[in-house]
C-alpha cells in the first residue's frame, strides 16, 4: 500500500504546501525534486489528496522507505525485513510504470 508521510510544515505532509492565497478552491500543491529539479504534480482541495499524489510518485514512496526504516531502528529486527519488502513493493510498482510507459 501507499503511505502518506507526515512532515513538520504548514500542510502536514511531505512534498505538500499549503498556499491559500493560490487558489481558494485547491490550495494545497503537491511538488518534490525529480533529478535536482523542482517538479510541480499538482493542486488539491485537501492535503490529503496531494499528499497521495507525492506518495503515488517514486520519490514519494523513497521518501515512506526512509522514514518507515528510521522508525524501525528502534526494533532492528522489523527493521530491515521492512526496508525489504517496501524496497520490492516500490521495484515492482517502478517497472509496472515503466512498461506502462514503454
């Protein structure tokens, strides 16, 4: 499954912002950095929906890695079977694109 990553800023979610004064009806952006480049996914009603949108997006699912394997450090033996599941989930889910693309 997808996980939405909590993050210490205005909306609640990584690579969401919160920007009321861009749009009344969609002030939430979903955004991350795709090869050292600022990559704009998007605006949603809630931060919720843009959030799924980042979590949808490969970085946003390195992003569910890295903090689901800080996380686990405090149990290292859930740790690292964790870190290997999702690294497979987000391989599989990489080359389903891929060759969706293709």
């Amino acid at each position: 499954g997808l996980t939405l990553v909590k993050a210490d800023n205005n909306a609640g979610y990584f690579g969401v912002a919160h920007n009321p004064q861009a749009s009344k009806h969609k002030p939430y952006a979903a955004q991350l950095r795709r090869g050292g480049k600022m990559v704009h996914l998007g605006n949603f009603a809630t931060a919720e929906e843009a959030a799924l949108c980042v979590a949808r997006s490969p970085e946003g699912q390195e992003a569910a890695i890295r903090r689901e394997s800080r996380t686990a450090m405090k149990r290292p033996a859930a740790a690292a079977a964790l870190a290997s599941a999702r690294r497979k989930e987000a391989s599989a889910f990489n080359a389903a694109i891929r060759t969706t693309i293709a």
